[in-house]
C-alpha cells in the first residue's frame, strides 16, 4: 500500500471517528409552576392542595395585586386585600356548602377557573366605593375571588348569607361562560334574535336587560342571576306572569336553561334558588 492511499485510509477513519461522536443531550428547560401548594403549613393547607391535585385548580389566600386585578388586557375596578389567614378554613367551608355542593364533580372539572382566591375584602376602587360593606365574589378570565375571608364571615345575617350564596354563583358562571368553558343551550341561543331587541320590547323577546350590542351570554348570565337569585315560587309570581312574559319568552327560555343542564350535567339550577 503506497503512503498516499494509507493517509487517504488514515484520513476517512479519523472523520468517521468524530462524525460518530455522541452530541451533548439538550435538556430542555424546566417550567416552574406559576404558584407554589401548599402556601403555609396549617391542616386548611392539605385541603386546599388536595383540590389542586383533583381539579387542577389553584386556592390562594396569598396573592398580589397583579393575581386579582390584571385581566388580559386591563386592570378591573375592584381591589382585594390577601385573605385572613385565621379564616381561610371557614372560608373553604362556606364555598363548599353555598357553592360547589350544588355541581357535580364532572362540571367543577369542566367549570372551574384557573385559581380561587380568598380575600378579606374586594371592593370597588371607583364610585361608589364598597369599603363598608365589600362585595362577596368578583371574578375574570383567569379567577374567582371570594370576599369574605375575614372575621366578618361569621357574624353574617341569614339574609346577608343568602345574598352571599347569590353573588357567588353569579360570578362563578361569569368565568365559566366569558371564558367558554359550559357552553350555552342551543334552544336559548336560537329563541332571540338579538337584532330586533330593544328597551320598549324586551319582555316580548324574554330579555332582562338591554344593552347595545347584547349577546347570548349577556342575556343567559341575566337568566343565571334570575335562577340562583329567586324560588321557583317567587319566579311564577313575578316573572313568569302575563303582564311580564306577553309572548311566554321568559318561561320558554328558563325552560331551555333548567332542561339542558339537568339532561346533560345532572345540575338542579332552581335548587339554588330554593336554597334560602
């Protein structure tokens, strides 16, 4: 063999050696949670990591401001100051009986938010303000805020314990719909014509409250609020009535409401309004 087939020969096993050579393996960066369970070490801490680990949902009685006000665009004309810490226990029960105890665990899978907060007091920061009595629940595309995280969780009124259990349920179907997660009845989406709707004529189309430019979702969270908000009882007797339903709407549409979540989440809405 001459000298230069052996360098040629030399050459080719050289480069197949460092072709061959294993590449460092890239590791991929590792994403941190964007919140740390449990938040400090009292027995409510293993609850609220428990309902993590089953729901994928976040409880938080430690948040910012940016956690509650920041809403994907803009800040929300609320504040909230971090949760009580000797009442996040009661707060956690409070939710169980006035809220989550009326869905199944299907749709609290399919409805809940991305986190809960519990805060001692939300209130508006625009007129009017709410610093006297703060408002119960407020929520927005990524949470649900409890209000009533405080000592005066246990000194509230029956009649301030049932407004409590309203705007709660109000504001968790806020974030359920806004967010598209329950999805409207197709019965009630096709029963108006949004178009022909005005302030004059709104009975006649089954509408609670007009608005320019209203949608279905405007129009269904007012049959939400209608629905937690009063007994089936106190429904026929006002809403439901002649004088107030000419064309039978209101009836029809709550009707495509009870029927749909009952067939497909098993969800008994009235019994929330039931729930004096």
């Amino acid at each position: 063999m001459n000298l230069k087939l052996l360098f040629s020969l030399l050459s080719l096993m050289i480069a197949l050696a460092l072709g061959c050579k294993k590449e460092p393996v890239i590791q991929p960066d590792t994403l941190q949670p964007e919140y740390q369970l449990p938040q400090g070490n009292q027995p409510y801490d293993n609850k609220i990591l428990d309902f993590y680990k089953k729901y994928g949902t976040y409880i938080l009685y430690k948040f910012n401001d940016k956690d509650f006000q920041w809403n994907i665009s803009a800040n929300i004309l609320y504040a909230a100051d971090p949760g009580d810490q000797d009442y996040i226990a009661q707060s956690l029960e409070m939710m169980d009986k006035k809220l989550f105890s009326f869905y199944t665990e299907p749709f609290l899978k399919l409805s809940l938010p991305y986190k809960i907060l519990l805060s001692s007091r939300i209130r508006r920061v625009v007129a009017p303000d709410t610093l006297a009595t703060p408002v119960n629940a407020v929520s927005t595309f990524s949470h649900f805020t409890f209000g009533q995280a405080s000592p005066r969780l246990g000194n509230l009124t029956e009649q301030e314990l049932t407004v409590m259990k309203n705007e709660l349920h109000i504001a968790y179907w806020k974030q359920a719909v806004i967010t598209k997660k329950v999805e409207l009845p197709d019965l009630f989406i096709a029963a108006t014509d949004y178009g022909m709707v005005q302030d004059y004529n709104k009975n006649e189309y089954g509408v609670f409250t007009y608005s320019y430019g209203m949608t279905a979702s405007d129009d269904f969270l007012d049959y939400i609020t209608a629905i937690v908000s009063h007994t089936a009882e106190e429904l026929e007797a006002t809403i439901f009535l002649p004088e107030n339903d000419p064309q039978g709407r209101f009836k029809f549409k709550y009707n495509a409401v009870i029927n749909y979540y009952k067939a497909k989440y098993n969800l008994d809405l009235q019994a929330i309004g039931n729930s004096k």
